[in-house]
C-alpha cells in the first residue's frame, strides 16, 4: 500500500509542479504592464492619478436621469439591466475624485455582488427592505442615507440626504424630480468613509493591461450594439481608430456628462454574458448570476477577443481570459463592462 501511495503522491507533485508552471509562465507575460500603477486604469500612479481604494457608486440611467454626472471620469462602469428593462450602473473611481456624481439609486443583490469584487467603498441610496441582508452578508463597507427599518440586518443609514439643495454629505438637485436628483461628491464620501472606520487604502482589480495596438495593427470593429430591452436603453459604442477610444450612445444621442458636455468615451469594452431572468417578485427584480463563468467578448484595439470571465464568489474579482485560457491584457485607461443575457442581444 505505502508504494501506491508515495507514486500517487508523486504523480499529484508533478501535477501541481505542471499547474504552477503554467500559472507562474502566465503571471510572467513581458506584454503585462507591471510597477506602481493604478488597478483599475493600469496609467502610472502620479499627482493627476491618484491610487485611492475604489468609491463604486449606484448611477441610474432612466431618461430623467440623463445626461448623467461623473460618468466620463469613472475609471471602469459596470451596467446591468434592472427590473423593467431600465439599466443602472456601478461605476467605479479610483485614479479620479470627481466632485459631483449622480443622480445616485438604490442597489440590488447583483450590484453589490459586483462591486464587492472590487473591494470598494460601496455608495448608494438604500434597496429594497429584504436585500438589506445581502449587503451585511457580503460584510461590504457602504455609505448610504438610508439603513434597514425591518431590523433583519445591521445595515445603518450613515450620510445625510438633505431633502433638498445641498448638503453637507449630499445634493438633491432642484432642478430635477426626485427620485432622478440625487448627487454625492466623491471627497466627502471619502471624509464619511475614513470617520467610519473603513480604510481608504486598499481595493482589488480585475484588469491586467498592455500597451496600445499601433496604428497599423487596430481591427476595425467600429460600431458595438448592446440591445438591453428596449430602445431607450440600447447602447452603442462607436470605435475610432486614431485615438483607439469608444464613444458611447444611449439611445442612438451620444452619451454626455451634464457639466462638461463631455462625450463618454473609453479604451475598453468588455461584453459578459450570463443568467439574467425576472424573480418574478412583485416589483420584477431580476435575477442575475455573477459567479462561476460565462462566455466574454473583449473588444480592445477595434478588434474582438472571445473567451470567457469567470469567478468563484462575489468577493473575488472577475477573471478574464481568451479562448486559450490565457489572461487577456487590455489597453491603459476606461473600461466599460457591459452584462447581457446572451449573444443575440450584441451586435458588432
């Protein structure tokens, strides 16, 4: 018995030596931009990119929401469809502390499982009385202005919404109608942060970066269609070759920050596709798988990488690799991840 076990044991060290090779063979790729860089846009950290732990903010995106603020500095967003085909989104600032963002929502189960990913600071404006116990059992750092009344989770209210005008934590925009004129700023949410404990330092990404394609070596996938629902929430996003960049539509108009005017426009565009359906609950909350794995087209360079995304729990970040299982580099600067149901609802 001994001798089978000790060449049973032997075989299991080869097998293990073969995974870590080719684990250690991956995490050596000389085209992966290493050093002191920000984890969520790969530029160097400098006085103008800053490295903080990430803010991931719930921005909704009904018609009377838009344009939105904030969006064009967000280092990565996050959009899924929301109950009644609305999409909402997480985005994501790291490298950039803009001072106004909004108009800010509530959350749901699959938001806060894909901002825990990232081991955020998680802001936003309440959810649903029973999915309070999802964000205490996820154990997310959070900031909202609205906490659990049912008493079924710990989850206090922590900023003030100041009803109207501005505030001391938050704006209510009066040129908007409420529930669309929320608005936080990224510094005080920071201030709330650090005075409750969280850590300001921190966060994990799922983004590994490579230099720009030249020129001479960008596809030219020019335009990517995203049919959520309906078509006031289709997104497109047109490719520029010049600049390597993806300007963003909604709903055929380009996509603008309310105070700049300022076009969304980013370097990366990641498509996941995953288990979407209606919960069938009184209110339509969806259902929205964001573990284990799932196909994933990664357009990078005006060119596309199929392959897949996958992780184990919520508090993993998502890996992406290419059909070879190999992790897949994107370019320096924005990323738009964008989550569907299946294939049917992508164009490119």
């Amino acid at each position: 018995g001994e001798d089978e076990i000790s060449e049973t044991a032997g075989e299991t060290a080869e097998d293990t030596a073969a995974i870590v090779t080719e684990s250690t063979a991956e995490a050596f790729n000389p085209e992966e931009i290493k050093g002191n860089i920000n984890i969520l846009t790969g530029f160097e950290i400098s006085d103008t990119v800053l490295n903080g732990r990430p803010v991931a903010v719930m921005i909704e995106n009904q018609p009377a929401a838009r344009p939105q603020s904030g969006l064009t500095s967000a280092d990565t967003v996050f959009e899924v469809v929301d109950e009644g085909g609305v999409t909402r989104f997480v985005a994501f600032y790291s490298s950039k502390h803009p001072d106004l963002v909004g108009p800010v929502r509530s959350t749901r189960p699959y938001y806060a499982e894909i901002a825990a990913g990232f081991d955020p600071i998680y802001v936003f404006w309440g959810t649903a009385p029973y999915f309070y116990i999802i964000i205490e059992r996820l154990g997310i750092d959070y900031l909202s202005p609205l906490g659990d009344d049912t008493g079924a989770s710990s989850v206090s209210a922590n900023f003030i919404d100041p009803g109207s005008g501005e505030g001391a934590d938050a704006i209510r925009d009066a040129t908007r109608k409420a529930p669309h004129n929320a608005y936080i700023r990224i510094p005080r949410m920071l201030e709330i942060a650090k005075n409750q404990g969280y850590s300001l330092d921190g966060g994990k990404s799922p983004f590994h970066f490579k230099e720009d394609a030249p020129e001479n070596e960008r596809g030219d996938i020019k335009d990517i269609t995203l049919n959520f629902s309906q078509s006031t929430f289709k997104a497109e996003f047109k490719y520029d070759s010049a600049s390597n960049t993806y300007d963003r539509y909604i709903a055929g108009n380009p996509n603008t920050d309310r105070e700049t005017g300022e076009q969304i426009s980013v370097n990366n565009v990641l498509v996941l596709i995953t288990d979407i359906k209606n919960s069938g609950d009184e209110a339509g909350h969806m259902l929205v798988r964001t573990t284990q794995s799932g196909a994933g087209y990664f357009f990078v360079d005006g060119k596309v990488i199929e392959g897949t995304w996958s992780r184990l729990n919520a508090l993993d970040p998502f890996q992406f690799k290419d059909k070879d299982g190999k992790t897949v580099l994107i370019n320096r600067g924005q990323t738009w991840v964008s989550i569907i149901a299946g294939i049917e609802q992508l164009d490119y």
